[in-house]
C-alpha cells in the first residue's frame, strides 16, 4: 500500500441531532482547522438527523455565508447515529472519510495529524486516541474529567469497558475504541456493510474492520468533554449494546 495521490479529498461527515447552539461555531472550526492545501481539500457534508431545533436553519445560514466551500446539508426523518452516518458514507465523494460530531467535544485541528498515516500508506484506518499514547500527555482530558466529576467520570469507565471488550474479542491493542475520531480510506469504509442505526456505529465498524485483519492505527488528539446538561446524547444502555455489539459480530 503506496502513499496517496495527493491533494486528496477529505470527506467530513458531522451527523447533526438537537445541534443549534453548536453546529455553526463547529462548522467554522472546521472550515478553519489546518491543513495543508497541497495535500487536503475538505468535502463537509452535514447530515441533520430529524432535528426538532433550528439545527437545520443554522446550518442553511451558515452555508449561505460560505458559498465558496463544498459544504453539502442532507435533511433525513430521525433514525439515529449510526443512519445519518451511513447516508454520509453514500454520498461522500472524498479520498478519505472522517466522522465529526456536531458538538464541540473534538478539535478539528487534530484533522492534518489523523489524516498523515493514510496519506503516507501507513495505515488504512486511523482512530484518535482521547487517552495518553507513549510520550503524549492530554492535559484537556484531565482538566475536564476533574472538572465534571464522578458524572463524566461514568463515561470514561465505560469507553474503557468497551475498548478492553473489543481488544479481548478482536486482538486489537486501541487504547479508545468509542472515539468519535475515526478515519477511513473511502474505499475500505464504502465496502463495509453497516447495519447501524445508533451508537453502536463505533463497535460496528471497528469488529468489521478488525475482522478483516485490518490494522488500526491510533493518533493523539485532544478532548474537551461536555455533560448531560449542556447537551451529551449518549446514555449507559450505549455501552451495554455497543458490548452486546462486539459479541455479535464476534459470533
């Protein structure tokens, strides 16, 4: 596996539910996050799972400030995570695929280093780390896991439940399985068949990948955790069917 023809295109897909306080300040970061044009050019396309705010109307305006970008909006009926990925995955049109919550939990800065592995042809799918990597430290992590308590603190143990399930099952050595930051060459991630419609995207596609004996490289990236309150979706009956998830496809 040889390095890629470069520039590649970047597809972005940020699947988008109950967002509006968000989705406009994230879309700019993401316009903004850094890389370099002679090797990237961003394809974003946002996917508005049924929204019953003004998600749609943000991301309309904000599409309609910035005609100059290949920003693509596709409105679906409500049906989950994992179904508005599986639409963004149809109509991408990148080189390389990488999914972006609409929130502002993940940086879209880490894109040029999460990106590098599969523009050099060291890897095909590539997954950013929340967790400390050798000779990394992520100070956010700390900074907000203190700063949320025991609360947040359920979160972290259970993505530390379901990465340890899915190395025992798998073989794998990933340090944070249910990272939102996963990368995929297109063609790799267009040839899985999905059948998620939720969360459980994330152990989905990492025990598919992992069961055709592709390896999975992590990267570093920073992390700045919100809460229930300010607007997390994801509950502890996640993890329950993302375990559930795992042994399915193990079986």
């Amino acid at each position: 596996m040889g390095p890629m023809n470069i520039p590649a295109r970047l597809s972005i897909l940020i699947p988008a539910y109950n967002e509006q306080t968000t989705i406009a300040q994230l879309l700019q970061k993401v316009l903004d996050s850094r890389v370099d044009p002679a090797k990237i050019v961003k394809e974003i396309i946002i996917i508005n799972d049924g929204s019953k705010d003004k998600t749609q109307q943000e991301a309309e305006r904000f599409i309609k400030a910035h005609l100059k970008s290949k920003i693509m909006l596709i409105n679906k009926p409500n049906g989950g995570k994992g179904s508005a990925i599986r639409e963004g995955i149809k109509r991408a049109t990148g080189d390389i695929i990488i999914i972006q919550d609409a929130d502002l939990e993940y940086d879209p800065e880490d894109y040029a280093g999460l990106v590098e592995p599969i523009l050099r042809g060291l890897a095909m799918v590539v997954y950013g780390s929340r967790y400390y990597l050798p000779g990394q430290r992520h100070e956010a992590w700390s900074m907000h896991t203190n700063k949320h308590g025991l609360k947040y603190l359920s979160f972290a143990v259970g993505g530390r439940l379901i990465t340890w399930a899915t190395n025992i099952l798998y073989g794998t050595h990933l340090t944070d399985e249910p990272t939102c930051y996963k990368v995929f060459r297109a063609d790799v991630l267009k040839s899985i068949p999905l059948q998620c419609t939720g969360f459980e995207f994330c152990p989905e596609v990492t025990a598919k990948v992992a069961k055709r004996g592709i390896r999975i490289v992590e990267m570093p990236i920073a992390f700045y955790p919100r809460t229930v309150e300010e607007g997390k979706k994801i509950k502890w009956t996640d993890g329950i069917e993302g375990i559930w998830t795992l042994l399915k496809y193990w079986f």
